[in-house]
C-alpha cells in the first residue's frame, strides 16, 4: 500500500522543520565520533540524526519501512550489504531523499566514501506497509 501524498508532505514538513533547528546546533559541536541521536519516536514516525565520520561506518543494521534522508552535511555515502555488495548515494545538504524499506533477511551498513563527515536526518515512517 502507497503511502498517501499528504502524509507524505506532512512527514517531509516536519523534517525540514528540524533541519534548520538542528542544523544551526550541530555547526557549533565538534562531532568526534559516528553516532545516530533518537529525535522522535512514536507509533507513526521515528525521526533521528546520523553522523558518520570518515573510515568509521554505522554498524549493520536494517530498515522495516520507508524513509526520507534529509542530508545536513551531505557527501557520497555507501550502502554495504552483508555480502559486501555496495549503493552509492550522493545526497546534496538541503535536499531530501526517499529510500524504501529493505528486503526481507538482509542487512547493510552505511559508510562514508569520502573526507569529511556526513550527517543526515532520517524520518523513518512506521505505517507505510
């Protein structure tokens, strides 16, 4: 099932939202370490912020819905699968992305390809099957 178009720009809404807020928090911090913060979580929505540092990759981990990325700090960031396979992704800062849910009994982890670190918001929808 399709997720409606007005849920759709709803979630979108709300996530630029918080990319000015964060956006303006996150250029007074040195990040020395990747990380993923909770922002929100409820039974419709899961929002939070990832930085990933150069050479030092999320942990493997899966997506069961839907999400939309919101790049802070944008760059090329590789989707490695369990078996080493790899998706390239240049996100733009400002832009959003939608990215599906992934196929069932897989997992991948999420590196930075580049120099400099990458930090997204992703507001993950937890009604979209």
């Amino acid at each position: 099932m399709k997720v409606s178009l007005n849920r759709a720009m709803a979630v979108t809404a709300l996530a630029l939202a918080l990319f000015a807020a964060i956006r303006s928090q996150t250029q007074t911090q040195t990040q020395t370490q990747t990380q993923r913060t909770q922002l929100i979580q409820n039974e419709e929505v899961k929002v939070w912020r990832s930085l990933v540092l150069p050479n030092s990759p999320l942990a493997m981990h899966r997506h069961e819905h839907g999400r939309v990325i919101i790049p802070l700090q944008g760059g090329t960031m590789n989707i490695v699968d369990q078996s080493g396979a790899k998706e390239a992704h240049v996100w733009e800062a400002g832009k959003a992305y939608w990215l599906p849910a992934n196929p069932p009994n897989t997992m991948h982890a999420d590196v930075n390809a580049g120099g400099k670190p990458i930090e997204v918001v992703v507001v993950e929808l937890q009604k979209d099957k």
